[in-house]
C-alpha cells in the first residue's frame, strides 16, 4: 500500500521502518493541504498530525484512500461524516500525553502565579528588582477541573500534590477516581463560581464550542485564572478578552488559540480568501490576545515531549500495521455532535 505520512520530522520517521520494509511508505515533512491534496490521489493510507486539511474539499481528492491514521487523540479536523460515508477507516491514538499535557498544565500555571515570564525577562535585561512580581501560592487554592478523562485525573494527581482543594466537572463523573485522588464532583455553575483556578479538559465538538462563553464567565470569581489546553474553540476569544480587561480573569494561560493553523502560517488577516473562510473575528481576538501581559500562550506544544512523540508514532505505526492485516484498532467512534 501506499502510505504518506505528512508533518514528520526527520527524526520521527525511523519509527515508521517497520512499515517501509513490505510498503511504500514515504514522510513529508509538510502537511496536507487543499493545494497538494491532488498529488495524493493514489495513496491508500495518510497519517496526519492536526494541522493538515482533512476537510470534503481535501479528502474527495484522494479517491484511493482507505485509512487515516491521526497523530493525536482529538480527530475533529478530520471530516468523519465523509469518512464514514466512503467506507475510510480513521485511527487516533487514545493515550500518549495525559502526565505530558498535565505537568504542563501546571507549567503556565506557575509561570503565572510566579509572574515568571516577567521575572525572567527582566533579569535578561539587567534588572534584579522583585518590584511588580509579587505572585501567590497554590496551596490552599481550589482548582475546577472541567474534564475528567485521563488527563483531567493526571492534572488533578498533581494538584493533590501542591495541597490544593480540587473542585470537577464531567458529564459522566467518576467517583472511584474521585475518592482515591481527593476530589469533589460538582455542578457547572458552582465549579464556575468557586475555583480561584480553572483547566479545561474536553474533547473539540459541536457541543463543547464555546463551552466558556459570556455567560461562564459571570458566574467566575473575580480574579480567576483560566488555563486551556484542550482544544482553542472551547473558549470564546472575544469574551475571555473583555473578562481579562475587566479583571473577571487575572491571567489565562493557554496552549491552544481557534484557527490555529491560520496563525502558524501567518495569514494575511484581512485578504479576503480568509475572510470567507476562516471566522476574523476570532483571528483578531487571538492577535489582541497574543500581546497581553497577563496571558501566557504556548504554540499548542502540551504535548509534545520526546517521550510522548515516541509513544504517538509508536501507537500510529501499530494502526496501520493492524489495518492492513485486516484487525483495525483505535478506530475513532462515530461522531455524535463532535479531539489533545
């Protein structure tokens, strides 16, 4: 079969050897776009991180594809309903991070409780005064966790550890993890209203799209941080910039912006092809938000640690490996109203 594996580092291909020796197995360094995609018309199997297009547009270009194997464990940049209707396999890889994204969670976390980010560019510059970087401490804080998957529970694991209390909300709660690991199901508003600190954890869907909106953030706390390292869509930009100006929000710290794969590429904001298709409204929200001094924004990288890199190609060549000898694994389930 004819496999392409796009957005591969050289240093991420040897994984795939295994592969290369019975198929003709290529990597790309780039990703897969509604311009390239014709290129592809012959390739069986493509293994994709999320920032190429898999959308109707891209993917009826492929009329030999069998397989998508997903680099990630969110596959919402994948158009399910076209794959499901071809008869295309999608494959995702259900855990490689939770330890991964959660420590670095707590990575913005600190950098903002301990005006890190200032501190070290000041001393940069010559300048060791403390005046202006007074933080506070975790200990004692309620943190809300939204999310209870594996990387909610990792997240929560750590915050034990800082002697915070810990507040959470899922839809579908888990009270043996609850008791083990010290914590309290509550319900949406109450966690809203409670937490000093908040860190979503939910999958990018049609239902969890502006999970954070106007509304949310009246119910917070005065001065609440916000940490998202879920999926940027989940938060509305131009609400969470009128809750910070207003100082609902003291800080937010955040690993993933809506329309990120406009911004990597540093789209032109006002040329009209982005105009029609891309929301400008949220890309200028997250221009305002990338120059604020009390956000913190990382180049969605959670998860990306030697090890986890390791763990997601590992796990993706065993998908491919499994759909062409007939026993697909990791196959993501239907999609029901909508993820890393």
């Amino acid at each position: 079969m004819k496999i392409r594996i796009f957005e591969a580092e050289p240093w991420e291909c040897p994984g795939f050897s295994v592969l290369q020796r019975e198929q003709d197995l290529t990597c790309i360094d780039g990703a897969l776009t509604a311009e390239n995609a014709s290129e592809f018309a012959d390739v069986d199997i493509v293994s994709t991180f999320i920032y190429s297009d898999l959308r109707q547009s891209v993917l009826e270009q492929l009329g030999a594809l069998k397989m998508i194997a997903t680099r990630s464990t969110g596959y919402d940049h994948i158009d399910v309903d076209y794959c499901q209707e071809h008869g295309i396999v999608i494959s995702n890889v259900p855990q490689y991070g939770q330890n991964t994204v959660a420590e670095h969670v707590f990575g913005l976390l600190l950098t903002i409780s301990h005006n890190l980010y200032q501190a070290i560019d000041r001393t940069r510059r010559g300048d060791f005064s403390p005046k202006g970087l007074q933080g506070f401490d975790l200990y004692g804080k309620t943190l809300g966790v939204i999310g209870t998957g594996h990387i909610g529970l990792h997240v929560i694991h750590i915050a034990r550890g800082f002697s915070m209390r810990v507040i959470a909300y899922d839809m579908k709660p888990n009270a043996e993890a609850a008791e083990r690991l010290g914590f309290e199901y509550v319900d949406m508003d109450r966690l809203l209203g409670e937490s000093d600190v908040i860190t979503l954890h939910v999958p990018g869907s049609a239902k969890t799209q502006g999970l954070i909106s106007s509304g949310a953030f009246e119910k917070m706390k005065k001065g609440v941080v916000l940490i998202n390292t879920a999926r940027g869509e989940v938060v509305d930009m131009q609400a969470l910039i009128r809750a910070l100006a207003e100082g609902k929000v003291a800080a937010a710290g955040l690993d993933v912006l809506p329309e990120e794969p406009v911004i990597r590429e540093e789209a032109e904001l006002l040329r009209s092809v982005y105009q029609h298709t891309h929301n400008l409204e949220s890309l200028l929200a997250n221009s305002v938000v990338l120059r604020l001094r009390n956000v913190v924004v990382t180049p969605h990288s959670a998860f990306n640690t030697r090890e986890a890199v390791q763990r997601i190609i590992k796990v993706t060549a065993e998908n491919i490996a499994a759909f062409i000898t007939d026993r697909p694994q990791n196959i993501a389930p239907a999609r029901t109203g909508g993820h890393a």
